[in-house]
C-alpha cells in the first residue's frame, strides 16, 4: 500500500523554513520533529530567503511601477481603439441607412 502523499499550508511551509533558518535545532531534528523530507525542507529555506532577499530589493518596487506605467498605457490604448470602433460603427450605420437594397 503506498502512503498517502501530504499537503502543507503557506504557513505550516513559512513556519517550517523560520525554524529551518533560526538553525537551533540541526536538520536532522527538524525533519523527524516536522516528518518532512531533508531536500524538502533545503528547498523551503531556501525559497523563504530568497523572498526575503526580494523584499529588500529596490528592484522589486522598480518593476511594480514599470508594469503599472505598462498597464495605465495598455488601458489607454484599449479606451482609443474603444472609441474609434464605436466611431466606425456609427459611421457604418449612417451609410447603410441611407442606401436601398434591390433583390
């Protein structure tokens, strides 16, 4: 019979990788105290620093604003091409409502 494979949540992850990077216990404690697996437990703390390196970086609130300044553009233009369709659809009905058809 195979074991049933286990599912953490974000923050039974979180707490796992703080203890893993507050190293007071060594590694082969916190993988029987937490029953996880050592390269799952590598992976975790690695993640968690790399997220808190992210969260220091200058870069990170860089590209929020270049993807903001992308999106205000991206909605501008949608608005233009908008009001140029309504504008080719009211001028299209001006012309077919003045013409007859013949069968």
């Amino acid at each position: 019979m195979s074991k049933k494979r286990s599912v953490y949540s974000p923050k039974r992850k979180t707490e796992i990788a703080i203890a893993a990077i507050k190293e007071c216990e060594t590694q082969s404690q916190l993988i029987s105290r937490y029953n996880i697996h050592a390269s799952q437990l590598k992976s975790w703390k690695q993640k968690a620093l790399l997220s808190i390196e992210r969260g220091f970086s200058k870069q990170t609130e860089k590209l929020a604003k270049q993807q903001a300044k992308l999106l205000s553009e991206l909605y501008e233009r949608i608005g233009h091409l908008h009001t140029q369709l309504n504008w080719l659809k009211k001028k299209h009905k001006i012309k077919c409502s003045g013409e007859t058809y013949d069968d």
